[in-house]
C-alpha cells in the first residue's frame, strides 16, 4: 500500500462517503437509492466505491455503458445494475448473460431488443427512459409507451426521466422541472397502474424537489460529496469523499530574473525557493490552473509558478517549512480554496468535470478512520 503514496495518488474517504448516503436516506425516506457509478465512480475508483455502497445497503446501480456494466458486474456478482445508455445488436447477449437492466427510450429499439429475446426464450429486463425536456432520449408520449408495454420479449421495470434544471430553485426552473414531473405522470400512468415504478429525482432532484413521487432515486454527484450546483445551498451535510494528494520531489532555490515552465510565463522577481509537486495535466489537474491556482503544504498556500506540465507543477515555497516527501494538497476536503466545486467554479467549469479529469494512473486509495486500506 505505500508504494501506492510515493508519487500521486487520491484518497477516497469511506467514512464520507458512508455519511452521504445516510444523508440521502434520509432526505428520500422509504425510497430505493441507486447509485450512479458510470465514469469510474465520478473519477473516484469503482472498485474502491462500489464496493463500500453495496456494504451499507446500497444495491441498485447505474452506469453508462455496457463496458462499466461488465467491469461492475464482476465488482458485484449480485448487484441490480441499469444501463443507462447505448447498447449495441452485438450485446443483447451480454443483457442475458449478466442479468443486466437496459434503458430503452425508443420503440425501434424497444422491438429489436423484444425479438432478441423471444428467439432466445427468455425476457430482457429494461427501464423505459421517458423525455420530458431534456430533449436527449427517452420516448414522449404515453402510446410509446403502450407499445413497449405490450412487447412480450421484455420485462420493464421501471420508467424514468431526467431532469434538465432541477438543481437551481430559480422560480422559472423549478416550473420547468415540475413541469417534466408532471409530463413523467402522464406518460407513466399506465405503468404506474401496473405496479411499475416510475421515478425522477435525480441529485438535484433529491436536493431541491423531495416532494417529488416515485420508488426510486438515482444519486450521482452528492453520493460523493460534490454540488450538482454551487449556486444553491446544500439542504444536506455531505463531504467531499477524495482527496487528490502528491509529495513535494524537489526544492529548488533561484535568484531573481529566472524563468519558470513551459513559455517563460512566469519570471522571478526577486530571490526565491520553489518546490516541484509530481502531478500534471496527464493526471487530470487542468492546466487552466496555471498561474493562478495554489496547491497546500502542510497547511500553507504556495501558489502556482508558470504553466502546469504534463506531469509536474511548480510552486512557490519561498519562506514556508516545507521538505521534500512532504504532501501538497491538491484536491481537498476541508481547505476552502482548494475544493473541487471551488476551484470549478474559478475554471467556469463543474465539479464532476474534474473529478471524472482524474486519470488512470492516479492510484485510488480507500481511507477509513483516516487510514488507508488494502
């Protein structure tokens, strides 16, 4: 395991994440949680995160794609995992084989998936994803509907929307988000007539819409402590489940007058210690931050010197009590500055762009009780 925390690696804090889940239990009392895992955990390592949810309770799933349904599937042989996206002709067998749910959100698709099925004997399981103004996919009336209904080849399970704007509570979204509910009603009576679940709330519908009906919801961002939109309050605690940590490689002391990085963007004025940190754009910190942003070292701000390389970036350490092995704060938990949402919001980006930016060769490293484990 400390071979793991030499370079640069991400800290995934169970406890957090298991206090997440009991908040959102709480604020949707009686309904099943399915947890969005699609995009390796939101950038947070599905094999560490999934794991820990089905622990707690949590056995519904969700991911994009037949790959991650795959990859989960062998994570979690009795889990209950839903496609949320595309699924090609060449893997309705994998549906079958893998006892996996499959979106559907058009009747062509619906059939071919149907006639699948009945060559084979057996039912596909499928959630009927419904458009209610996201204008993505789904299907838009109740006739559709009707028509996925009535094929035999398929067992549907549920019907869902996803809403556009449900994470702003400005008068003219939270109309338009309580509009899509309404058009989710509509199309979904007959289903819910036949004791099919028919839900909605996605995070920022569990955050700002709890009135909202429906068995299901499906939590993505806030699972791991993040803001679907920093604009609005949290009604809940939650906590930033990683933390993105590298060690201090090299210090480095220059006169005035010395260029920095890549451009010569950055140019000493005065004499000056700096410290390399073994992380870079490669490992997803946006060298938009160059510059600009600051890294923490041992509880001090050392800003950004220069343009942030592919695997390294250099900052400003002069006349603070930093070592080389020492740890820099990248992505933090507790420090304001450097919190995903915030240093998001200073890109004129979001949070889950970040956290989803973190790449393959950051070693992901579950914490518990502020210790890593195996």
């Amino acid at each position: 395991m400390k071979k793991l925390l030499h370079r640069a690696w991400a800290e995934i804090n169970l406890d957090a994440l298991d206090a997440n889940v009991e908040a959102i239990r709480a604020a949707a009392p009686g309904k099943t949680i399915m947890a969005v895992v699609k995009a390796n955990a939101y950038g947070h390592g599905i094999k560490i995160a999934a794991p820990e949810l089905f622990r707690i309770g949590v056995k519904y799933f969700a991911v994009s794609c037949m790959a991650e349904a795959l990859e989960l599937r062998e994570i979690l042989p009795e889990a209950e995992i839903l496609i949320f996206g595309y699924c090609d002709e060449e893997q309705f067998s994998e549906l079958i084989t893998h006892d996996l749910i499959q979106t559907v959100g058009e009747t062509g698709f619906a059939k071919s998936l149907s006639d699948y099925a009945l060559k084979n004997g057996v039912k596909i399981r499928v959630h009927v994803k419904a458009n209610t103004g996201m204008t993505r996919i789904g299907i838009d009336t109740p006739e559709e509907l009707s028509e996925i209904l009535a094929l035999s080849g398929l067992s549907v399970e549920g019907v869902y929307t996803h809403f556009a704007c449900a994470d702003s509570t400005d008068p003219d979204d939270d109309e338009y988000t309580r509009g899509q509910q309404e058009k989710l009603n509509e199309i979904g009576e007959k289903a819910k007539k036949a004791g099919i679940p028919v839900y909605s709330q996605n995070s920022g519908g569990i955050l700002y819409h709890s009135d909202f009906d429906g068995e299901i919801v499906r939590s993505g961002i806030i699972t791991y402590g993040c803001m679907p939109n920093t604009a609005e309050k949290l009604p809940i605690p939650l906590t930033p489940v990683m933390r993105l940590r590298a060690r201090v490689c090299q210090l480095k002391d220059i006169p005035a007058g010395v260029p920095v990085s890549y451009g010569r963007t950055f140019v000493s004025e005065a004499p000056m210690r700096l410290a390399v940190i073994p992380i870079g754009y490669a490992d997803g910190y946006s060298r938009s931050l160059s510059g600009k942003g600051a890294v923490y070292v041992n509880g001090q701000r050392c800003p950004i010197c220069g343009r942030i390389c592919m695997d390294q970036t250099i900052v400003d350490v002069t006349g603070k009590d930093v070592s080389v092995g020492d740890i820099a704060e990248i992505y933090s938990d507790s420090i304001p500055e450097i919190m995903v949402d915030n240093i998001a919001d200073s890109l004129g980006t979001i949070g889950y762009e970040l956290l989803c930016r973190v790449s393959a060769r950051i070693p992901r490293v579950g914490v518990r009780n502020g210790e890593p484990i195996e």
